[in-house]
C-alpha cells in the first residue's frame, strides 16, 4: 500500500497517477494544517483512497466536520482523478 503525506506522493496501483491524489487533496491538506491536523493518505493496489487524519498537540477539535460531510467533501474533492474514496479515519474525540 502507497502512503501520501504531506510534501509526499503515493506510488500505488490504479488506471491513473498518484499524484492526482495529492494534487486533489493539497488545499484540504492547507486548511487541516492550520487548525493543527494533518492529512494522510495511502492507497490500495485497487486504486481506492483511505484517508487519515491526525491531530496534533495544537488540534482544534470543534474545527473538524462530521464523518458524512469529510466524506462528501473529499468525494467530491477526489471526483477529478482515477481514484475514488475508500473510508476516512477521523482522530478519536477526548
């Protein structure tokens, strides 16, 4: 499985490049950032996107949408490439 970070590129499988996938999720990545998540991604040999989002020390937990909305959002976000949304894994809430 290929992992996308921040300033990284996935490698995995699927009918387009792995870089449409941080291309596509680069200004939720910048958005996150700033309210002290970061955004990550892997991506199976099917082609399907997980997507992972991890507070920091610094996090602000009313700033994250719910589950269904972070899920239409990056739908949509990923609507362009070859690669379509497998699940989101949201941090837990304290």
């Amino acid at each position: 499985m290929s992992e996308g970070t921040e300033g990284g590129e996935g490698t995995g499988g699927g009918e387009g490049r792995p870089g449409e996938v941080d291309a596509a999720l680069q200004k939720f990545r910048d958005v996150l950032a700033a309210d002290g998540y970061q955004l990550n991604w892997s991506l199976s040999p099917a082609g399907r996107v997980t997507i992972r989002i991890v507070a920091g020390a610094e996090a602000c937990a009313d700033c994250l949408v719910p589950l269904p909305v972070m899920e239409a959002i990056m739908t949509d976000a990923l609507g362009p490439t070859a690669y379509a949304l497998d699940h989101i894994e949201l941090p837990a809430h304290s």
